[in-house]
C-alpha cells in the first residue's frame, strides 16, 4: 500500500513495487494522476486497488483499506509517503492551517497504521515511513511541517519495539534533494528571484523518486529482515553535510 502515490516518490515507489512483483494499492486526492499509476502498474503485470481520498479522513482510509482486504486479503508492506506543507513563519500560521499540517504529515501515518497492521500476515511484514531532512533540523518557515515530520520519525521507533513481536519492521526514509512535482514552485516562492538551483548545494548534486523508490524497495525486502526502528536518509549527503555547503566553485565552506 503506498499513499500519496498519485505523482513523485509515491508514483515511483508504486512503480517500483509492482515491477518487482508486488500487486499495489494506492491512493490520492489526485484523480486523474492516480489512475496513470495504475494503468503503468497494470501494464507491468500486476494487480491495483485505487482510492481517491484524502488521508486526513480516518472514515475514507477505513473504506479503502476494506476495499483492500476484499481484494487482496492481506497488506505486507505499508509506505506512508502523503504529505505536504506551505511556507510561513510559525506565528503567521493559523489554527486551521496547523490542523491541516498536523492531520496530513502526522495523523494521517495514525490512521494508516492502525487499520493496515490487523491484515498484516502472521510471517510480517514492513512499514515505511517517508519523512524529510527537515524533522532533523530547524526549519524556518515550516515549523510546524518539520515537528510533524520529527513526530513521525519517533513514533517510529516506537512501533518498532511495539510490532516486532508481530515481526512487522518499521523503518523512515528521509529524503532531501528529491525534485517531485508537489514541491515545483515552492522554492521560488520562498525566495522569489534570488532563487538558484538547490542542488550545487548538495554533495552528490540532486537525486530523483526513483532514487527514495530503491530504498522502499530495500525496506520493503528480505535483505532488510534485521533493521527497524531506523532512520534512512536519502538526501546525497546533506544530512551528513550539516552546515557544510559547498559554495559556487565547488568547495565546502561552514
């Protein structure tokens, strides 16, 4: 199952499930970019359930993981990539607004957990949570996003402990670098006409969907049975990088 899998990471990661053999559910608030998903996971071979929902709505999450166990019977790998954010300083942000960051970066991961873990097999399975570079550092302008963020890399750990007697893993990947349609414009409106390409930043430069898809595939896997309750960046070493930067010639300055 892989939420928010209408465009970017969770596209790619549905895509790359399926062509590894996986059927797929997946859902969105995005229509008709969610119905190319599933046409490109049926056209790899493979079985989808969609679901056009938001997954702020614990009642409209249940209904789709009922469509999902009518169709499948099970759920083995859960990916909590939906999310989102806009851009404000903390005390501009509303009540309203922060309901809305808490319900989409937080309660919905709640939500999905606590009704996919029941039709999860007896053997195990995984759970993959897609934070941000964000939860591991301050954030200006997304206070509130990046707290959500911080939470769910916690709760995490915790349901790590708390499921491994159900041999469910549950792991984050925090990516950094990873240009996706839902994130298009949201630099230059923060910068406006000072803003330059983020990725000479960057020690490996920019990175791709595909490029977080390849880690869910791992966390998904056998090759990962002995690893939960981990952090996984995927972010070309910025995380690493901390306040380094490289600068315009290429050299890394603090």
């Amino acid at each position: 199952m892989v939420t928010g899998a209408a465009r970017g990471i969770g596209e790619a990661t549905a895509l790359a499930l399926a062509a590894f053999g996986a059927d797929v559910a997946i859902c969105d608030r995005e229509a008709d970019d969610l119905a190319a998903t599933a046409r490109d996971v049926e056209t790899l071979g493979q079985r989808c359930v969609s679901g056009v929902l938001d997954v702020r709505d614990a009642d409209a999450v249940g209904r789709f993981v009922d469509d999902v166990r009518a169709a499948f019977g099970k759920v083995d790998v859960v990916v909590n990539n939906a999310g989102g954010g806009f851009h404000a300083a903390f005390l501009d942000v509303s009540a309203k607004g922060q309901r809305a960051l808490v319900d989409e970066n937080f309660t919905s991961v709640t939500h999905l957990v606590r009704a996919c873990v029941p039709l999860v097999p007896e053997a195990g399975g995984s759970i993959v949570n897609i934070t941000s570079i964000e939860a591991s550092r301050a954030a200006p302008g997304f206070g509130v996003y990046a707290a959500m963020k911080a939470a769910v890399e916690s709760l995490t750990k915790t349901l790590a402990l708390e499921l491994a007697g159900r041999r469910i893993r549950v792991n984050c990947i925090a990516p950094d670098a990873i240009p996706t349609p839902g994130d298009s414009g949201l630099a230059a409106s923060v910068l406006g006409e000072e803003h330059v390409d983020y990725g000479w930043k960057i020690p490996l430069g920019l990175g791709s969907p595909d490029d977080v898809a390849a880690a869910v595939l791992w966390l998904a896997s056998d090759m990962s049975r002995f690893v939960t309750g981990t952090i996984l960046h995927v972010d070309g070493g910025s995380f690493a990088a901390s306040g380094w930067k490289k600068n315009e010639r290429g050299v890394f300055e603090s």
